[in-house]
C-alpha cells in the first residue's frame, strides 16, 4: 500500500514535467529530454488548468494517469535492466 501511495506521489510531482511536454510538442518544440522551458511552462499550464472550473480538474487527473503509468514503466524496465 505505501510503494502505491508513494508511486502516485511520485506522479502527482511529475504531471508538469509531462504537461510541459506535451505542450511543445503542440508549439512545434518537440524535445527528447525535459528541458528547463519545458518544466516552466508545464507549471504555467498546470496552473492556468487547475483555473479551468470542471474540465480543468479532469484533464489534470488524466494526465496524473498518463505519468502514473510512465514512472511504472520506467521502474519495470529498470527492473529488468
């Protein structure tokens, strides 16, 4: 129970770095690795969603859903390696 808490944890901290991704990737600044810009601007865009009254809040939850299971991917293929 506590490596599933600590996991969505872990997501939670991680919806910016995924946010700011995938918007520039939309601004046509797609980017291998996250970058300082691209952390920004998932901070500002996460910030300007959580605005958003009901769609803001879902949007953020699939998005911690997304990152939720990125950090399970990377652990299983960490673990493999």
């Amino acid at each position: 129970m506590f490596g599933y808490l600590s996991l969505i944890v872990v997501s939670l901290i991680g919806v910016p770095a995924v946010f700011g991704r995938l918007l520039m990737n939309i601004f046509n600044r797609p980017s291998q690795q996250v970058t300082l810009l691209s952390l920004v601007v998932g901070i500002i865009g996460v910030a300007l969603c959580m605005l958003i009254p009901l769609i803001g809040p879902m949007v953020l939850l699939a998005l911690m859903i997304v990152t939720f299971g990125a950090v399970i991917d990377v652990l299983i293929r960490g673990l493999r390696n």
